[in-house]
C-alpha cells in the first residue's frame, strides 16, 4: 500500500480497507461500496424481473383463454380466481403491477442503479462514487419502495388497477374500482420512495463524472458507457420531480379533498363535490417525466451495446463524437415530446402537430446510433459471444420497434392505433425489450467484474439469447397486427365482440410464445446464481478490452486499484490500431491498446 504515498490527490485513502473489519452486515447489507451496491441492484431487479414477468404469463394465459379455469390462477391469486377463474378486477391490476415493475424496479434500476455503480467508478478511475453513503441510501430507498410495490400485491382489495400510468379520475376515486383503494395509496407511496432514490443515485452518478475523473481522463475519452450513464442522471434529475409533484397531488386529491385532477364528477348516482381540476393536467405531469423515462431506461442500455459491439468487432466505435451527440440530442428532445401520448385527449390539432414533429425529430439520433453501430459491426473481427449476440439483438429490436415509431408519432396515423395492441407491440419491442438486451448483454460482459473473475457459461448463454431472440419476436411482432385489426389494450377478453374471433388464435400463438421465453429466463436464473459461486475463473480481461476497469484488482478491494490509479493517455476505443507505417500494431502482436497505455513512439494520436 506504501504506493499511495505518491497517489495525486488520494491520501486521504491511504489504508482504506485496513483500519476496520469488515462484517457481514457492513459488506453485503449496509455496504458503502459502488461494486457492492451494484450487485444489490442487480439482484434485487432480477427478482422483480420474475415477479413481473410471472404476472404477464398469467395475464397472457387469460387472454389467450378466456373462459377456461387454471388452476394456476387459483394457487397465485387466491380468492381473485375462485374455482380458477380470473376476476376482470385482477386482470387490471396484473397489467398495472407488471408495467410498474418492468419500467421502474427492473429497467430504470436493474440497467442504471447496477451498471452506473459498477462502471462509473472503474472506468473513470476513481476509487468509489463521490459519496458512498448516499449511494448506500439511494439503494435502500429503492430496496424499500420494492418491498412496498410488493406489499401492496396482499391487501384486501387487491393492489392498484388503473393502468400503469395511473390515470384520474379512475385512480383518484377509492369507490370507482376495487383497486382505486389502499392498493392505490401504496402503490404511490411505493414510487414516491422510488423517485427519492432514484433522485439521490443520479445526482451522485453526476457529481462523480464530473469530479472525479483520473489524471488524462478528458470527457472527449470517457467510454460510451459513462456518456450515456452521465446523461441518463441528468434526465432523471430533470423529470423525476415532476413525477413526484403528480404522485403527490394524486395523494392530496384522493386522501385530503383536493380538485387538482378531479371536475364535475358523477359516480354511482352521486354528485362529488369537487370542481375545476383536470385530469389531462395529470397526463401532462404523468407524461413530462414518462417519455424521458424510456430514455433514461434505453440510454444506458445503447451504452452498454456501444462498448460491448466496439470490444467485440475488434474495431473502434464509428462516429464517437456522432454518437456522444446523439446522446446529448435524444436527452434534450426527450422532454419536448410528452405530448404525443396525449393525441386523444382533445388537444389543439395546431399543438398535436408541434408534437408530432418534435416526436419525429427523435429519429434523427436515434437512426445516427443505429447506422453507428452497423457500420462499427461492418467487416469487423466480430467476437461472437453472448454479450456481443445481445448486443446485435438490441439493435435488431431498436430497429424494428423504432420503425412503428414513427406511425404512433404522427397524429393523424396515431388515432387509428391509440390504445390497440400496435401500441404495446411498439414500446415492448423498442423499450421493453432492447432495453432487457442491454441488460443481458451488460451481465455477460460484466460478469466477472461483479464476481471476482468468475465467468458464465458460454454454452447456457446461448440457449437463453437464441430462445429469448425468437420468443420475443413471437410474442410482440404479431401483436402489431392484431392491433392494427383493432384489438384494444387491457381489455380481459374479447369474447363479446365477435368482430374479434378471428384473432384468438393469434393469441393463443403469443401465449405460447411468452410462456417459451419466460422458460429461457430460467436458464438464464440457473447460469447466473450457479456461476456466482462456481463459475469457470477467467483472466483478469477476458474480452481484452481498452477500458480502465479491466486493470482494476480482480479480487474486490476498498478503492478498487491496489496502489496507484491509473493515468489515462488514449481514448477507450484503440482496438486494431496499426503503427504509424502499418507494419504491425501499435502493441506488437496485441489487437488492443488499453487506456493506460502511453503512446508509442512509433504511433499517431486518433483525433477522433
């Protein structure tokens, strides 16, 4: 340790990991360490990960099944399917409990709550995040708003119901549906906690990319990743609140007799005595933070994709300064564009068209990522491992959910789908699942970083991507189609209409594919915690990646480099780099020249 007397800056860390024993309960529970801190992100999204997609395999057999009694229904939902057979009430509640999981518990903290802990540190050169204890916090706010959701799933009349975005009056009015009751409350003190959390971790993932880069490390030679998990924070930091205002004026409306959301109100022959408020304000509010939401849960993601395709095309990443613009670009138009999830309520056609073209404008970036990443897959060395196979997933789903976009953004087209299944198939495939890809791909490629070198099963790995790849297709390519033939949303059956006959068997079909590629997550649960503890040990840079956390301690040690952090003299991306007359590379005989690596004499600097 005597090296971090010559450490620039660091001696106020000079025996850190020395001058306490480390317990159970301050390493695993109430650990201030980001590495630590990420897996309990990780683990814990990963058991809401099974929580929601098991409501979505219940669900999914109702639809594709209407009238017949499982008795499956009965052992999960109790009196909620007596005899095995779903109550209409329950049906609601498992579409809300499922998209409030997915979106929230599993996408916004499995993606930034693990990778921003485990990356930012150790790609920036830093010992930990700027405050521990914040980031301790920050967790266990999210571990407790978890525990809330959860909790709200066992009271007596059934956890909220209204969709996930929680729409007034149908949420504010306790008698309206039986989950507009204590459900509901829960459900918004479970989201309040949330948004504190998410709060506090994004102002820290902030304060550390700024502050707390090693010596060398300009912005313009931060790895895609911490652009993307940087800019990411900032959205959250901009549009979280605004979620929080809505969620307490919801409260007030529903338990202290305000009229925020709530006007001219008749229910169950009653008059309700409030006047004046709207509820297109709480979409407004709703939706201010909720089309950001996508992008904080899908820019961390492409980060993730980013590195991981540069790393395994053995090329550098195409367009680096394109694709840190187009981070920047998406951040900033993702908070103008709220209103295209409202074409429906009335709004000005003048104002509906402002948001259609803001709403288009978005492709712009997005397709420059796109063609970024095809163009760095183009003629590469490509290294096909599960990471990099999740990867090229994710483009394929980012794609092709892209493309229906661009159909739900225009106003005039938007109508005829609002509320169908094309709405579904569209963000499932374009946010919900190219955002699990990137999670996946991240966990493959990171795996050994999180646990000591250990690494997953190849040969596992891609038997969950090839079943994953081709249920997930099954399952949300036909739903365009269905909607298009007008099947609406959160409807529990379709029975009553026989216009819809024809499409039972369609979803059937989807059911089929759901319940397969809810299997293949199974491979994937037995992989992960069976290589936690006796996965095969790589070499400390399995993937010989430029980026710093690879020379980090393979052991997991307080301050993450035993000795000296390293200085940064290149960017993260010299892969296949030759010398300056072409005659080998710069490293001889090594495809990669990581970023603590001076220059050769015999190199050009990339000015990128």
């Amino acid at each position: 340790m005597s090296a971090h007397a010559h450490d620039h800056a660091e001696d106020h860390h000079d025996d850190h990991g020395h001058h306490h024993k480390e317990t159970f309960i301050t390493k695993y529970i109430f650990s201030q360490d980001h590495k630590m801190i990420s897996k309990q992100y990780l683990i814990t999204g990963l058991f809401m990960g099974i929580i929601g997609i098991a409501m979505s395999i219940l669900f999914r057999m109702q639809l594709a099944w209407p009238e017949e009694p499982f008795t499956i229904f009965e052992i999960f939902l109790g009196k909620w399917a007596e005899g095995g057979v779903m109550d209409p009430n329950v049906y609601l509640a498992l579409v809300t409990i499922h998209g409030t999981i997915m979106v929230f518990f599993v996408l916004t903290a499995g993606l930034s709550g693990t990778f921003s802990n485990l990356l930012i540190p150790l790609q920036i050169g830093a010992r930990d995040m700027a405050s521990g204890f914040l980031n301790m916090i920050s967790y266990w706010l999210f571990f407790l708003s978890s525990v809330i959701m959860v909790l709200s799933l066992f009271v007596e009349a059934g956890p909220a119901s209204a969709g996930w975005t929680i729409y007034p009056p149908l949420s504010a009015l306790p008698q309206a549906i039986p989950g507009s009751g204590a459900g509901m409350t829960l459900w918004l003190v479970s989201m309040a906690v949330f948004i504190a959390s998410s709060l506090l971790g994004s102002l820290n993932y902030i304060v550390t990319v700024i502050n707390l880069r090693t010596k060398g490390m300009s912005m313009t030679r931060l790895p895609l990743t911490i652009w993307a998990f940087f800019v990411t924070a900032i959205i959250g930091v901009v549009s979280f609140p605004v979620l929080f205002s809505a969620a307490l004026m919801l409260i007030m409306d529903r338990s202290f007799g305000t009229s925020f959301f709530l006007s001219d109100i008749y229910i169950a022959g009653e008059v309700l005595h409030n006047q004046g408020g709207s509820p297109v304000l709480f979409e407004h509010l709703f939706w201010f933070l909720g089309h950001p939401e996508v992008y904080i849960v899908i820019l961390p993601a492409m980060g993730l994709v980013s590195e991981i395709i540069a790393t395994s095309s053995r090329k550098p990443i195409f367009g680096y300064r394109a694709m840190v613009a187009s981070i920047l670009a998406i951040a900033f138009l993702s908070t103008i564009v709220w209103g295209h999830h409202m074409f429906v309520t009335g709004m000005n056609p003048f104002l509906g068209s402002v948001f259609t073209f803001t709403t288009l404008l978005i492709a712009i970036p997005s397709a420059v990522k796109a063609f970024n990443w095809i163009t760095t897959l183009w003629k590469g060395n490509l290294q096909m491992n599960t990471a990099m196979l999740f990867s090229i997933g994710f483009v394929s789903t980012f794609i092709s959910g892209g493309l229906t976009g661009i159909i739900l953004g225009d106003s005039a087209l938007d109508i005829n789908v609002h509320d169908t299944y094309f709405v579904v198939a569209h963000f499932h495939l374009v946010m919900g699942i190219s955002a699990l890809y990137g999670l996946f791909a991240g966990v493959y490629h990171w795996f050994s970083k999180m646990f000591e070198g250990r690494m997953l099963n190849k040969n596992l790995g891609y038997i969950h991507f090839w079943v994953t790849v081709v249920g997930a297709y099954g399952v949300f390519f036909p739903m365009h189609f269905i909607g298009m033939a007008g099947l609406p949303r959160r409807y529990y059956t379709n029975t009553n209409f026989p216009y819809f006959d024809d499409l039972t068997d369609v979803n059937v079909v989807i059911t089929i594919f759901a319940i397969i590629t809810a299997a293949a997550q199974l491979v994937f649960l037995y992989n992960f915690i069976h290589s936690m503890f006796y996965g095969k040990k790589g070499p400390k840079n399995p993937w010989k990646s430029n980026t710093l956390e690879w020379t980090a301690e393979v052991k997991h040690i307080h301050g993450n480099w035993d000795g000296p952090i390293p200085h940064v003299y290149r960017w993260a991306y010299d892969y296949s780099k030759l010398n300056a007359d072409e005659t080998d590379y710069v490293l001889p005989g090594q495809d990669y020249a990581p970023q603590h690596i001076p220059l050769q004499e015999n190199e050009e600097e990339m000015h990128h």
